[in-house]
C-alpha cells in the first residue's frame, strides 16, 4: 500500500519476472484504465465495487478473482473507499490462444 505510482500509470508495480507483472491498484473516484495488451487477472483484496468486462456487469468483493483477456474493455465503478486490488499480467502481447471471453 506505500509503494509509489509512477507519473502515467495507475497502479503500483511490486513484482516482475519474465512477462509476470504483479501490481497493486486502488483507484479513487473513477478507473481510468484502458484496455490492456496482455492477458490479466484481478484479485479483490478489500472493498467492495462493481466490474464490468465487455458486456457482463458484476459486484465484487475480497477474494473475488477476475480474469480480463488482452484488449477487451473493462473498469470497475462505484468502488467503496478502501478498495484495493491486485493486479497480474502475464503472457504475449495480445493474450494467449483458446481465450473463453475473446471475439471470435
């Protein structure tokens, strides 16, 4: 929670190796993410919000784990206060193959 956010970026970054990311993401007000270029998952660690991914619309809450597929649209909204969550990125540029959520 004391890591710092670099100018440009939304999250605190705390691990890599190879093209593992593990970042720490608690965003204030609103989420201005965008969609991302690797496949990522969202673990909820406190709080509460809602998610939405494409056109699927969730409420979710610590120990929630959320899988986003490489460049689909997504954000969460009406977070409460002291919503956290971490944030993995893994794999190619573009996700890997045999996405369930992608457009085929």
């Amino acid at each position: 929670m004391a890591a710092r956010i670099p100018p440009g970026r939304h999250s605190a970054e705390i691990l890599r190796h190879g093209s593992l990311e593990v970042r720490w993401f608690a965003p204030r007000g609103t989420d201005p993410q965008t969609p991302h270029e690797r496949d990522e998952l969202y673990v909820v660690v406190s709080g509460q919000a809602g998610f939405t991914r494409g056109a699927e619309h969730v409420s979710v809450g610590p120990g929630d784990i959320l899988f986003v597929p490489a460049r689909m649209e997504h954000r969460f909204d009406d977070m409460s206060t002291d919503f956290a969550v971490w944030v993995v990125f893994y794999g190619p540029s573009g996700g890997e193959r045999d996405n369930p959520f992608a457009a085929r």
